[in-house]
C-alpha cells in the first residue's frame, strides 16, 4: 500500500521520510523543514518555481487552469460584482465586510487619507523628474518617520495597532501617488475631500485644479476600481515574497510594504505595464506591424512584454478580464488609440505562433491595463505606481500572516556554494 503521508528520499545508502503537507486545493509538498538536520543536505531550486515559502490563507492559483481566487472567492465574480475597497477588506481581513464593516473601513480609510503636511516638503527635495516608483518606495518608507506608534518594528505592537496601519498605507498611497504626480507638473497640490470614494478621491487628487473640480466620468472610476481589484494580490510572487521576507525580520508594515515597492519596480514584474507601452510605442513609431518585433522576441533578441507567466500556463484570468474592460472603456470614452490596435494583432500572432504556444506564452494583466490607464489620463511613468497601489492589500495581508504567526521565524535560505575554496591572502606587490 503506498503511504500518501510520507516521501522516502533516500541519499547516500539512508532513507528519510518527509512528511506530505496538503493545501486546501489538493496542491501536495514534501515538507523539508527538517532535512538539513536529518541529513546535512538541502534542496536546490534557483528562482523557487518548486518551493513552497509559507503557508498561505490569502489567495489561491492553479496556473494550468487559470484560476484566480480571494479567500476563495473567484476573481471573475469579484471583477464583476465587488469594488477595491471591498476586495481590499476581503484580502486582509478573510471575509467580505458586512454594510457596518465595510462602512467603518471606508471611514478610516478617509480619515487617514491626508498625510502629515510635512511630508509635502519631502517632495520638494527629489528633482522634478524623479521616477514616481523611486519616490514612492521613499514616501513608504517615510510613513514610518511620521507615524512612530504604526512602526514600532515589535511584531505585537505593529500588529496591536494593524487596523490604523492597514489603512494609513492604503489611504495615504493614494493622495502621495496623486501629490508626486501634481508636483513633478509643477501644479498646485489638491488636498482629499472627505466626501469621494477612494477612487474618484484618488482622480479628484490627480486631475482637479483650484479652479475647477474634475468631473469623474462613471466608466473611469469603475475602470480603476477593476484594475485596482485585478491586482489586489497574487499570492507568493516577487514583490509578495519580499514583503514576507522583510517582515520576517520583524520589521514594520512600512518598511515591509517599502520593500515591496522596489521588488515591484522592475521589468520582470510590474514594471512590464510600463513597458508594455513603451514596446507598442516603438512598434507603432517604426511602422511595423508587430510581425518584426515577434520576430525578434522568437531570437531572443527581446521579450514580448505582457507576454508570459511563471505560473499561468493556459491563460491568465485577469488578462481576460481586462482585455474586455480596456475595449469598453476606450469604446465609451470615445478614445481612439492606435496602440490597441497593434496590441490585439501582437496577441492574435502570438497566440497562434508555435514559438509562444509551445512554451505557453499568454497575454498577462499588464498586456491591456497600460492602454486602459492611458486612456485615463495617467502618465506612463506612473503605471506601475498603480500595481503597487492596487496591491497593497495584498502587501498588508501577508505581512499581517507573518507578524501574527504564533512563532514567527525569520527567513533565511541556504545556498550551494561554488566559488573559491580557501585559499591563502596575497600581499598587492605579489598579485602580478
Ligand atoms: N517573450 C518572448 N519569450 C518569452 C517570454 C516573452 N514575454 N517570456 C518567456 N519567454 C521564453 C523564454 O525566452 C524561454 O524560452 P527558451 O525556453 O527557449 O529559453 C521560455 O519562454 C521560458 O521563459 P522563462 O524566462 O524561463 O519563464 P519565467 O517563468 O522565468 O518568466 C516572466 C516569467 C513573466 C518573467 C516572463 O514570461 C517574462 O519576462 N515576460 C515579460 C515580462 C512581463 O510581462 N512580466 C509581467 C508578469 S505578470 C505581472 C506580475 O505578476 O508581475
């Protein structure tokens, strides 16, 4: 009979049972918590595509399926029926809010929207060009100068006061994001009004003048709560993981969602928005029709960006989603705009390229939320500023799973070592 409880490795002539740790979804681990001790090896995974990192309450994928869910619940329902601010609850707290709950998190989530006002000179400081992702890491970090009592760097008093926390970051992102936009303009700051949800507080920031108030079209702020939505989290990626690990050291929310921002910042990850449009643009400016630059990517010469996923191998569901959304909002809107255009061709030769369905290449979220986004009226520097703003819940989630951990256990991986073995110091004159 064979024992699905345990697997038996067996290394230099010794057997070792590892136990077998099953997921909710049937998702099955060999855990190895104890090899090292038991056997003095470890495993080796470059890039941790076999590795599971934590257990994990939040979110679950299954990539051959395309599925995507929020403590439980589908992303395509969510899509449909939810907003950020309530997705937002659902990722942090595990439940959806009742009318008392979500109207209490809206509250303090308004309260805590301004930011102590001299954090605005901070601003002041960074030259007019700075890339908004720079300053956003920077402006996260500084929460902790201005909020002490949130950043206590002791698990159990960031975690004492975690609902303030909570909600400081996800408010006060917003109007710095809006305030760093207004500044690099040289326009003058707009301040929160109580009376908008977070989304059309967040466009009033950005776009009303002292003189006029910007008039929120419906089809806009419902296009930003989804992509908001769609990137509320996505269990362990590269930003997540960095949040995790931060946190495991017990530092505070801040600096942990800080650190999150950075992870976020590169072209791998989610600064593919960015450049997504920054590929359609050269596409657009050099008159191709997308056939030579898929040529090239098949050379190795450059990826298609927005193209491509660790874990989604048949589709990514929130691509799916937004791909919809962006032809909608542009239609309404009345936007005509020639990168769409290039980028349904890109995805109609791509998908039917046996280069990328061999290697099960599908458009991912960033592929259509950048057109979406310029259609708004955001700037392209600031694209991937809004991934880090629609995935703080996320950020806060996990950190929360860390610091809250009965026996919270800094992260610490090993490494196979191939450099140098120990060799004797060489005074300079007899260096050659
Ligand atoms: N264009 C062309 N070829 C690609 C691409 C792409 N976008 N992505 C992967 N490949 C090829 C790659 O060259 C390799 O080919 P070969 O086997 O011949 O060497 C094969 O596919 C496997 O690639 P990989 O780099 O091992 O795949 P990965 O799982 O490590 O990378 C990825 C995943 C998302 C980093 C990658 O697909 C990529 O660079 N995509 C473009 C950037 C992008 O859109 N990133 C956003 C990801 S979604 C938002 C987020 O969660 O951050």
């Amino acid at each position: 009979m064979s024992d699905t409880t345990h697997a038996t490795l067996q290394l230099a002539g010794k057997q070792y049972a590892l136990p077998v740790f099953i997921g909710t979804e049937g998702e099955t681990a060999f855990d190895i918590t104890r090899l090292r001790e038991q056997s003095g090896a470890i495993t080796f995974d470059e890039g941790y595509g076999n590795t599971g990192s934590c257990a994990s309450t939040v979110t679950y994928i299954e990539g051959e399926k395309g599925i995507l869910r929020y403590r439980g619940y589908p992303i395509e329902q969510l899509a449909e029926y939810s907003h950020f601010v309530e997705t937002a609850y659902l990722v942090i707290y595990g439940e959806l809010p009742t009318r008392g709950q979500r109207a209490k998190f809206s509250d303090l989530l308004t309260e805590n929207a301004p930011i102590h006002e001299r954090m605005v000179y901070l601003f002041e400081s960074y030259p007019r060009d700075a890339h908004p992702m720079a300053l956003l890491g920077a402006m996260v970090n500084a929460l902790a100068c201005y909020y002490p009592h949130l950043a206590t760097n002791t698990h159990y008093g960031d975690t004492d006061n975690f609902d303030e926390a909570a909600a400081t970051l996800i408010s006060k992102v917003r109007t710095i994001t809006a305030m760093a936009y207004r500044m690099s303009r040289g326009l003058p700051v707009i301040y929160p009004k109580r009376s908008l949800k977070y989304c059309e507080n967040f466009l009033h920031m950005m776009f009303s003048d002292p003189y006029e108030h910007y008039q929120c079209p419906e089809v806009v702020s419902r296009a930003l709560n989804l992509i908001l939505l769609l990137h509320a989290d996505h269990e362990q990626n590269c930003s997540t993981a960095t949040v995790r690990m931060v946190a495991s050291s017990g530092a505070n929310l801040f600096a942990s969602a800080a650190s999150g921002v950075c992870a976020l910042w590169g072209p791998f990850h989610g600064g593919a928005n960015q450049a997504v449009i920054e590929m359609l643009q050269t596409i657009h400016d050099d008159g191709d029709d997308g056939s030579r630059f898929i040529a090239s990517a098949k050379q190795g010469k450059c990826r298609l960006m927005g193209f491509g996923h660790r874990i989604y191998r048949n589709y990514d569901p929130r691509a799916k989603i937004i791909g919809k959304a962006c032809e909608e909002l542009l239609r309404t809107l009345g936007v005509q705009d020639p990168l769409l255009d290039i980028a349904r061709r890109l995805e109609q030769a791509a998908l039917s390229d046996n280069y990328f369905v061999e290697r099960k290449l599908y458009p991912n979220v960033d592929f259509y939320s950048g057109i979406m986004m310029r259609a708004i009226g955001i700037p392209m520097n600031m694209f991937t500023v809004m991934f880090a703003i629609g995935r703080m819940p996320g950020w806060v989630a996990h950190w929360r799973e860390v610091a809250a951990a009965g026996r919270p256990r800094i992260y610490r991986p090993r490494q196979i070592y191939t450099g140098c073995s120990c060799r004797e110091y060489l005074p300079v004159e007899k260096r050659g």
